[in-house]
C-alpha cells in the first residue's frame, strides 16, 4: 500500500491508493473478422444472427476464442454459445 502526505495549508491530508481489483478472466468464444487489416471482433452471446458480418469492414467472421474478462448478457440467451 502507498500512502502519500500532502501539506493542506498547515493540515496533513492522507491518501492510500488501494490495490487495484483482479478481474476474473475466462475462455470466451468471439467472432473475429476475416480481414487481417481489420480489428473487428464481437463475443458470440452478444450477436443477433448465426453467422454475422464485421460491422467495421462487412467482411466475413470466423469464430474463435480469447481470454476476455467475465461479462454476462443478462438481456438475452442464445444457443451460439
């Protein structure tokens, strides 16, 4: 932990900067676009059709996986997953 004292017109201030927070990583299956130039990728629980076309680039996607940080789309349940 870092404490650091900074002088408020005769009064002493403190501040802790506190560790940051570890975010729970996990395997995530993504469509990632075609074009190699194009940095297009979506996660697969958050797209609306079975096979989508980039959005950036309208180019074609293939599925893959990465590991990305744990992120629940409560709004919807699909079976691409």
């Amino acid at each position: 932990m870092k404490i650091t004292i900074l002088s408020n017109q005769g009064g002493l201030s403190m501040y802790a900067k506190k560790a940051p927070e570890v975010i729970e990583e996990v395997q995530t299956p993504v469509w990632t676009c075609e074009n190699e130039t194009c940095n297009g990728w979506m996660r697969v629980n958050f797209v609306f059709q079975d096979e989508p076309n980039c959005p950036l680039c309208g180019n074609t996607m293939l599925k893959e996986s990465r590991m990305l940080p744990v992120l629940v789309n409560s709004t919807k349940t699909n079976s691409y997953t």
